[in-house]
C-alpha cells in the first residue's frame, strides 16, 4: 500500500505541439487555466509554423488529463487536427514553479 501512496507523489514531463486552427482562439489561456486547476506546471506558446506547443509537469493523473484535452478538444474554438508529445519521462522535482505562457519575440505586445 505504501508504494500506491508515493506513486501518488511521482512527477512527470512531457513536451507537446498541438496542430490546427490552435492560434487566435484562446489556446494558451484555456490550456494554462486547466493546467493550474490540475495542479500541472509548465509552459505554453504559440510558434512561427502556426502551432502551440509547451511542456507539462505533475503528477501522472494530471498530465495524462491534459494530454488528453489538448488531444481531443483544446479550446473552446479550437481545431485540433492532432498533437504530438514526447515522451512522458519521471522527473525527481519540479523545473517549473506555475505554468505560463511564453510569447515568441515576434508576439509581444500583440496578446
């Protein structure tokens, strides 16, 4: 019972890209907001190739639930044509302390 419980506690990373109609739409806001709520960290942007892509970390569960929507819905106005991740790997600790989004050089100011 006890090794249930500290798997509780594992931590787990996965990059992702999302591809589709995923910019303009609210993608990187819904995508933070569900993260925070699932206790997830990490990061999320929008690239130059018209995707959005990030990194997630926490614990299995919750990365697994993100994947999963980013997967099959994304935003509320969102297109998903597919995602791909990397592979999901334990990590020791967190890199991230939240989950923000990230803004290409090219997209300040522009939000």
């Amino acid at each position: 019972m006890a090794s249930l419980l500290s798997a509780k506690n594992q931590l787990f990373t996965c990059g992702f890209e999302v591809f589709g109609e995923v910019q303009g739409v609210q993608m990187r806001k819904a995508t933070r907001s569900l993260a925070l709520s699932n206790g997830v960290r990490g990061w999320v942007m929008n690239t130059d190739r018209g995707t959005v892509q990030g990194e997630l970390e926490g614990t299995l569960p919750s990365v697994n639930e993100l994947k999963f929507w980013l997967l099959c819905f994304g935003s509320e106005n969102a297109i998903v044509d597919r995602a791909e991740f990397t592979p999901t790997l334990e990590i020791p600790v967190h890199s991230f302390d939240g989950f923000t989004i990230r803004y290409h050089p090219d997209q300040r100011g522009r939000h």
